[in-house]
C-alpha cells in the first residue's frame, strides 16, 4: 500500500509516542503495572486520568478509596441523569399492574395491544440498561459498580421471564446495589423478599400441599403443591455451594420452610412487596441438615437464612468465588481459605474480605496481572471508559451486549453469567469484539442521540462482524457519529497494558486503523 | 425483553457469520462420509396450535369446542386437506400435501414435554436444554449430540449451524458451533475482508495461544460461508435448480439460503431454526387468519428446504417443533390458550412418512390433560433419540450424554424399516 510522503511522515512522528511503553516508574516506587492491575480489576478498566491518579495517590489508597464508596462523590452530571430516570420510573408495584393490565389487554384485543405491550417493556429495559450502564461507566465508585456485576450474576434473576420483565431494575437498585459492600446476610435476604426472585425461582408458586386459593384473585392460581427451585439454589447457588453437605431431603424441608414466602401488588404495606401468607404455609414439623425445626411460620425462613449465612460451606463457596472473579480462573487454594477464614470471623463482612483479598499476596502476584479474559461485559465497560466516550444513548451498547453473547438480565440459568476464559473465548467472541472495537474506534456508535433512537437496539451495522459494513452506511454512520477515538491518548490511558508488540503493529498501521488495533488487541481482551 | 420473533431476529441479524462456542479447536468437523445422517430443527416460538396443523377432524368434540376457528371437514369449503381419514392437514399447508403423498411426511401427534409448565419461558428452555424440569443445565441438547457424534478427520467450522440472530440456547455449550445471520446480512462483507485490515489483526494475533487460534479459527468460517453463499454462484444456481428465486424476506428465503448451504457444504450436520409468532391468544381465525397467515409462509419455507436439499433430502431429518400446544377449547376472543400437548412434524430423512405417529388419546374430557388440554403421549425426546439413534447412528451409549437422565426408549415404527 502506497503512502504520500506527508503520510510517511506525519507516522513516523507519531510512532515515538505509540513506542513508548515502558512501565513509569514514578518516584516513591509504584510500579505502573500494579497501579493498572487494581485499575484493571477494582474497575471496569483505566479511564483517561485514571493511571495518572492512582501513580500518584498510590495503590493502598486507590484501594481504600473504592472499598468506601460512601466517601466518593457523585458527580453532578451523573446523579443529575440519575434522578431523571428516578424520577421518570414507575415503582415496581405501578410497574406490575401495567405489565398485567397490558397482558389482559393482549388476550382480549390482539395485535394492538400486543404492541403497547412492546412499548412498554421496551421502555423498562431501557430504562434498568440506562440505570446499569450509567453507573458502571460513570461512577467513581468502580468497585461497588464491579460488584453489583459480581452479585447480581450471583444472584441472577432472567428479565425474560414474565414478571421480571418489569423487575429487575429495582432488584439491582433494592436487593443488590445497597448491600453490594456490606454484609452477605443482609444482601441474601434482601434477593429472598424481592418479587424479581420469588417469581423467577417459582417460590411465590410454593404452597403448603392441600392448600387451595379460595376466591382469591391473585394471578394465575396455579400454586398447587410445594416448588423446590427457589430451596435447592438458594443452597446450591446461593449458598453452600454444590458439594456443600446438603440432600434433596434438605432441600425439600428448606422448600417447606419457604411455604408463604410470596408477593402482593395490592399489598400496602410501605414500598415491599413481599408478603408472608401463613395461609400457604407448612406449618408441619421438619428436620433440615440435620437439625429439628418447630413450626414459626416466616420466622422459619429468616432462621434458615441466618444458618445458611454463617456455614463454613457457604464461606468458601463465596470466597472461591470472590477469587474466581478477582484473581483467576482457578484461584490458589490458600487464599480461598484464608479468605473464607475472614468471612466466617467477620461474619460475612464483605468490604473486610475483599479488603484481605486486595492485600493478599496472590492478588499482588505479577503472575495474576492481565490474566483474565474479559467477559462481554467488562469487554464493552472497558472500552468506553479507556475512549472516555461520553454515554447519553445506551442502547448500542445493549445491542453489543446481545451481539456477544451477554445481554443484560438475559442470562436464563439461575447460576448467572460466568466469568472464566473457558466460558467466552471461541472464535466468534474474537471477531466480534473485533467489530465491535472498530465501530466504537471509527464514532460509529450511536451514543450521544437521544435513548432509544439512532442507535436502534441493535447495532447491526456497527457490529458486522469486522465492523465496517458496507461503504454507505459507513458514510451515513459517520455522519450521526462521533468523531474517531485517538489513538495516542488511548495509549495514554492503557499504559504498558498494551504491549510494545502490539503498539509496533499500531504505529506501523494507517492512521484511521490505529484505535480500532488497540482496542481489538489481545491485549485489550484481558484484564 | 423482546419477543423471540422470527421476523424482528431477521430485522436484528448481524452481518457475518460467526463459529459460537468453545473450544472450537479441537479437530471436529466434516462428516465427509456419504450418507452421514443430518438433522435440521425448526422451532416454532410462541407455542403453535398443533390442533390447528394436524386436525383431527373426525372428532365431534373439535367442532364443538371450537366453534368458530375449527377448520372445516374435508371437502368443505376452505376444508382440511384430509390424510388418514381422522386427521387433516391446514390448507394453508398444501404445499407440504405432496410429501405426504409420497410418503416423506410424518407426524407425531400429542406429543411434547412431560413438564407441566405453560411458560413460553420455562417450556422453550427445557426443550432446548433436552431437560425438562431442570433449569441448571448449561447448555443445549444439539450442542451435547454434536460432541456426541462420532470425531472426523477434517475440521469443518460449520458442522453445527444455528440461523438467527443470536445463538439458541439448543446449541449452546462447549461443543464450536456456528451462527448464521438471517436475510442478506449473512453475505455481508466486513472490515475483515479488506486486506489491509486483516494483515493487521493477523499480525496482532500469530500467537499459539488459545486467543490467537480463535482468531484464526473465525476468519477461516467467515471465508468458508462467504465462499458456500458467494452471490455469483448463488444466482446461477438459483436459476439453474430453484426455477426462480425464492420470497424476498422471511422463512422461505433463509430456508432456502439454509437448503443451499447444506447442499454446498456437506460438513453441515445439524441446523437450527427459529420462527415466531404463534402466540394466538385473540383471533387466531380458521382457515383464514392469523395463523393461517404464519403457516402459509411456513408450509412454503419448509417445502423450499426440502426441494432445496434435493437428493440430499433422504439424509436430512427436518423436525418442527414447539414448546407446548394450545388449549382445546376456544377462548373468549377467537383464540387459544396456553395448553400441554401438541404436533411434532417430521419431514424427508429416514421417516415412515404418510401416518400419523404415536398415540392420540382423544378430545373427550377425562382423556384432558388438567381437564383443558391435550395429554402428551409421547415425549418429545422419544421422537428425537429414535432420530439420533438410527438415523443419526449414534451409539447407545452416547444417548445418555445427549438427554441425561432420560429413560425413554424411542417411539416404534417412526422410522422406515
């Protein structure tokens, strides 16, 4: 390929700065590499500035910094965005009569109102999507960003399911977001009493056998026995894990002792929804991991969460995956245990046991830095964040997600998205990253326009696999887009997390190429 | 969340074909093998009135149940299309009629999952998991066969295909596996096809790792369907073989694109397909209508596929299927509810074509399941483990890893002797 000299040499300029990846050592010793290791995974990766900020205030405090974060301000542009969408959003009990009224409304009028019935759950997944993604991209506070990812997949409800089309936004911001740092008791009962998961586990099906709904006009009588789901992953899943010591004897038994545990619409009682109902209770004796259980009614349940809460089991299977997440894929033995040890003193304090895992010597190992093969999620994350590309329209990067295989809420199974190389890295994950890094590179996505909009939910033509589509919709893209992300400063922000292989290929690459190879990198699909 | 509608899947595809999955290293591939036996599944999302495809309409019960959208008796006006004497085919299925005729068609009436839920949800994963009841299973029962068919010599990146714009959950799982974009989106060309482009990315990714062969891998299955659905070739042959072109969007189109590649491509041993849009709970309409309006570009795709495949036909297994049937009675507004049992359809391969399959326990009330809809009297996973066993010779042994947990036998008589 031909170049004018003018080209030649405006390259060869810039190659000293794409060149320059020797890790800065800056004077009291932090080591760049580190510094972008607890970016890398305290965050959804380095924005610009970020490198720069914690250089200077060093790593013990970036750390300190993002395990309190009541301490960090929002900032105004962002809580301003918030309390719009706040504002905007009907509660959860507003938001299921709407989606009922509009299933009525399906079965008497037809196509009509099959549409408004579209419209609707269109506008709450966009909304939870702009409540998600906001935060994640834009919050100083990373690390509780990070670990409402980590809990949510933890405790994954699917949106596609009924009901909790229209719930998991205010089961992230009611069971999940508060207690994402706080104390594991608190955050598992706070997804116990939530509707997103008593629907999605069939728990709110779960009666007492022989009970039968006189008159009553809850929806779909069909509670018609006890239901398991919610007992057997609440243990397995959620839990004591799969080899936690457990039987399908305790799993039934835990079943009885959930019997009632439902919600109510109409309830009005306060905001919650939750509503224990002794009438579908079991309120029979019962022998649960090995222990007698005398008839309480509710009481039963919050007991059997306070045991499952302390077991040793439990603590490991968190901590596993706690380190699973946070160091690699198969995490070293001793710090799992050391780190169980913490949960079980602290009892379940989560900001002290990720505050051991920061400090362990493991999580410090150069072996662990860039180990980790990013999910779709943290992929997309990352990317936005290290362009510094301001987010108005999310709906690109919804589509992105769906393209690489992880939608937001759209994990069906109850074991949430994973987060291991094993799980995401095929052929078709490289090619479409591909895309994806070339569309963001190129200010082909559409994320300044008004939500919903422009972007379409999908971004079919930014993600065509290698990106580009055809010739005219790249003209057209260009035109509603933004411009190109530069390079050079992408580089700034990476740091020596692109390696000098990788920034040789840049520099000797055309100029329009160059953003779309760091973000497409090898280097860039690990963390 | 969306809909899983055919037509907005097609609206949504992206461009290019991408192997999904993992692994996709490991040398599996081509079947290469004449004769190998081949699979394609079309599943109908939504929960199709199977009552309404193969009616049974030498029941007095159907016709006063279902006063207004019962298909008429054959011979009537816009009647059924009469197969056995007790059943009849949807009129806006003719164009199937001839395989019937020749003995390439097959049903297997109430049949379906022995889970009792009425969740599109929870009975679409369930049949696509080959698990009913059980919500952990990770991944999706074509994608267990496929790492369950016997290992070939020559690695071909499309052995398993799935059309649409995300992976289905049948296909899902360890096993590499590629997802074709629907419409004309699957040709598209992308930055990766310019070659100053990929020289880079080649550059970035000439490593041995996993990473970099996963690179690799995709490049080569993206020139592979470019090269299988070259527009060129695709228009001498339509004009040559097809005597005209197929519908512009839609089912018949992708299945036709579908026939084409697997004719082209012998190393395609199993598909899948989805279509939506059967939920008819208000004026599903009879012989014209709603449903009639689905089935009509339906019955034309699946011919489309058949006449496509050509002599290959004999080696395709098509089978349609639908996460639960509809309920027996008509409701309130024209339309039918969530029900239990439905109509499996199996078209081509080594099927007994010309009957009806299975046991039909009847429209009278005690023989209702839950008093409202039709019982399953055969297990969907009956119907397709005597598919994988026989046709697709798969040994007994590695049955159990495709539908774990799972006693059934098979159903006698389904294949040709």
């Amino acid at each position: 390929m031909a170049y004018g000299v003018g080209k030649l040499s405006g390259m060869l300029v810039l190659s000293t700065a794409l060149l320059a990846p020797a890790a800065l050592r800056a004077d009291d010793g932090i080591d760049e590499r580190a510094a972008l290791h607890v970016l890398n995974r305290l965050s959804f990766g380095p924005a610009p500035g970020d490198l720069a900020h914690v250089m200077q205030v060093g790593i013990e405090r970036y750390i300190d910094e993002q395990l309190h974060p009541e301490r960090l301000p929002i900032p105004e542009p962002l809580s301003r965005e918030l309390a719009s969408l706040d504002s905007a959003s009907a509660s959860p009990r507003e938001l299921i009569n709407q989606y009922r009224e509009a299933q009525r409304a399906v079965r008497s009028e037809g196509e009509d109102a099959k549409a408004l019935q579209r419209d609707l759950l269109h506008r709450v997944a966009l909304e939870a999507g702009e409540a998600r993604l906001l935060q994640a991209l834009q919050s100083p506070r990373q690390l509780q960003e990070v670990m409402v990812d980590f809990w949510f997949n933890h405790f994954n409800v699917f949106a596609g399911k009924g009901l909790d089309r229209v719930l998991v936004e205010s089961y992230e911001r009611e069971a999940i977001r508060p207690y994402a740092l706080g104390h594991f008791r608190d955050l598992l009962g706070a997804t116990a009493h939530h509707p997103a998961m008593l629907f999605y586990l069939d728990n709110w099906l779960s009666v007492s056998p022989g009970f039968r709904l006189r008159g009553d006009a809850r929806p779909t009588a069909k509670a018609s026995g006890l239901n398991e789901n919610y007992a057997r992953e609440l243990m397995e899943l959620h839990t004591l894990g799969v080899d936690g010591g457990y039987d399908q004897h305790d799993v039934t038994e835990l079943a009885r002792m959930l019997t009632g545990w439902t919600f109510d619409p109409r309830t009005e009682r306060g905001d919650a929804l939750f509503v224990f109902d002794p009438r579908r209770h079991d309120n029979g004796d019962k022998t649960w991991l090995g222990r007698q259980v005398t008839a309480g009614g509710q009481a039963e349940g919050e007991w059997a969460l306070d045991v499952l809460a302390s077991q040793p089991a439990t603590a490991r299977h968190i901590s596993y995956q706690l380190a699973q997440y946070f160091v690699a894929d198969v995490p070293p033995p001793p710090l799992v245990e050391r780190l169980a040890h913490r949960f079980l003193e602290t009892d379940g304090d989560i900001r002290a046991v990720l505050a051991s895992l920061f400090a362990s010597k493991e999580f410090r190992h150069p072996a662990f830095q860039g180990a980790k093969f990013k999910t779709p999620y943290q992929y997309v994350l990352s990317s936005l964040r290290a362009a510094g590309r301001p987010v108005h329209n999310v709906s690109p990067l919804l589509g992105a997600l769906n393209q690489l295989g992880m939608p937001l809420y759209g994990c069906l199974t109850p074991d949430g998205y994973k987060n291991t190389e094993e799980a995401w890295l095929s052929p078709d994950a490289v090619s479409r990253r591909i895309g994806f890094a070339s569309a963001l590179a190129g200010g082909r996505l559409a994320l300044e326009s008004t939500p919903g909009q422009g972007g379409g939910t999908m971004p079919a033509t930014a993600l065509a696999g290698g990106g580009a589509g055809s010739s005219r919709e790249m003209r057209e893209a260009s035109v509603k887009g933004l411009p190109p992300v530069d390079a050079t400063l992408l580089l700034t922000t990476l740091g020596s997390s692109i390696s000098a292989k990788t920034r040789a290929v840049v520099a000797q690459s055309a100029p329009a190429l160059r953003a779309a190879l760091v973000l497409g990198s090898p280097d860039f699909m690990h963390h | 969340m969306l809909r899983r509608d055919f037509l907005k899947m097609a609206a949504l595809g992206g461009a290019v074909l991408h192997p999904c999955g993992r692994a996709a290293i490991a040398a599996r591939g081509a079947p290469g093998d004449a004769g190998a036996g081949r699979l394609v599944v079309v599943f109908l999302r939504g929960a199709v009135d199977g009552l309404s495809v193969v009616v049974p309409h030498g029941e007095p019960e159907y016709y006063r149940v279902r006063p207004t959208i019962a298909l008429a008796r054959p011979g009537g006006e816009d009647g059924v299309l009469d197969l056995d004497g007790h059943f009849g085919l949807h009129p806006a299925l003719a164009p199937l009629l001839p395989y019937w005729q020749g003995g390439r068609l097959a049903f297997v009436h109430a049949s379906g999952s022995p889970d009792p839920s009425r969740s599109h949800f929870d009975a679409q994963d369930y049949m696509e998991s080959g698990t009913p009841g059980r919500k952990t299973t990770p991944d999706g029962w074509l994608n267990r066969l496929l790492g369950a068919l016997p290992p070939v010599a020559n690695p071909a990146p499309l052995r398993a295909l799935g059309m649409g714009a995300v992976l289905p959950r049948a296909l899902a799982g360890r096993q590499p596996v590629a997802n074709l974009p629907l419409g004309d989106r699957a040709t598209r060309p992308t930055l990766l096809d310019r070659p100053n482009v990929a020289q880079a990315f080649d550059r970035l990714y000439d490593n041995d790792d996993k990473l970099s062969r996963a690179y690799r891998e995709s490049q080569r299955a993206h020139k592979e369907a470019m090269e299988a659905l070259d527009p060129a070739r695709l228009e001498q042959e339509m004009s040559a073989a097809d005597n005209g072109a197929p519908p512009a969007a839609g089912f018949p189109g992708d299945a036709a694109r579908l026939a084409r590649l697997m004719r082209q491509d012998e190393g395609i041993q199993l598909a899948f397909m989805a279509v939506g849009g059967w939920d008819t709970h208000a004026s599903q309409g009879a012989a014209k209508g709603q449903l009639a309006g689905r089935l009509q570009p339906l019955a034309q795709g699946l011919a489309e596929l058949a006449r496509g495949l050509g002599p290959r036909l004999d080696e395709t297994q098509i089978v349609v299927m639908s996460e639960f049937g509809r309920t027996v009675r008509q409701n309130g507004n024209g339309g039918t509810d969530h029900g239990h049992g439905n109509v499996m359809w199996l078209l081509g391969g080594s099927i007994a074509g010309g009957k009806v399959h299975g046991r039909w326990p009847g429209l009278d009330s005690p023989a209702l399941y839950e008093g409202r809809d039709l019982a399953v009297t055969t297990d969907f996973r009956d119907v397709l483990v005597t598919l994988c066993e026989r046709h697709l010779r798969l040994a007994d042994v590695r049955l159990a890893e495709v539908f774990p947990g799972f006693a059934g036998r098979g159903l006698p008589g389904l294949l040709k002797a």
